[in-house]
C-alpha cells in the first residue's frame, strides 16, 4: 500500500483511484482502430501472422468516422495501402448487418482488390452505395 505525507507530519495511505474506465467503448472506425483484413491477399496474410492488424490513418469522408462502404487509408506492415470496410462493430441502422469485427478489403491505386476471394459475408447494402464496388461484389459469394 503507497503512503503519502500529509501536512501534520504524518503517514497516510494515498485516497483511493478509480480501477475502471468511466467513458463508453468506441465501436467505430476512427484513425488507429485496428482492422481486420478478410480477403486472402499476401500482404494482408502476412500481418495476420504476425499478430500486428491493419489500422486506419485516414477516412475519405468530411465526418471522419468510418461505416460499411467508406473508403480508408491503413497502414500495414509498414505500408501504406488503401481499403474498403466491409463490417463495422458499432451499433447499425435497421436492416443493416452488425459484425463481430472491423473488416476490410485493400485495395490497389485502380481501385481493383489485392485478394482473388473475400473470406466473410458481404453486407448486399453496397450495390446500391456509390464508388466502385463492382469489383469487390463480384470476388464475394456470400452476402448478408
């Protein structure tokens, strides 16, 4: 137990801290959220086996909170690589699917994918999004 000097001269133990977080979990994609890559691309392969994920560095939209469709930036194995989210962990509109983690499928400059097949259920809410999916929904066989 840590003491501390009070101003009479005499030893007392220190008050008593908090043990736990008082704020709420974030459950969204913000800059440093670590992310999970579901296609089967070697970069992406490599980082999971090295137990060091993807995260984000940049989001391309004006609020800079990531959801299902917004294009990110990420830094992985000591690259930097664009990328699509696929999942996201926090709380969705109806009728929207809620993942169990934050997924992703990098990207090239073209906008063409990495992998040559997507490991997860795709949400079916991106064919009618804006942006290049075509691409992206043509790898997946699944669909949520």
């Amino acid at each position: 137990m840590a003491l501390w000097r009070s101003t009479v001269n005499t030893w007392s133990p220190l008050p008593k801290v908090c043990q736990f977080s008082t704020t709420s979990t974030l459950q969204h994609i913000i800059k440093l959220t670590r992310l999970r890559v579901v296609d089967n691309s070697a970069l992406g392969n490599a980082a999971e086996l090295a137990g060091k994920p993807a995260r984000c560095i940049h989001i391309y939209n004006k609020k800079g909170i990531g959801t299902i469709g917004d294009k990110i930036l990420v830094a992985i194995r000591g690259q930097k690589q664009k990328a699509y989210i696929l999942g996201v962990r926090q709380k969705q509109k109806p009728m929207v699917p809620r993942f169990d983690t934050n997924n992703i499928v990098l990207i090239d400059e073209t906008g063409s994918p990495l992998g040559t097949r997507i490991l997860v259920p795709v949400p079916s809410l991106l064919r009618e999004k804006k942006g290049d999916f075509t691409k992206i929904l043509a790898l997946a066989t699944k669909f949520v």
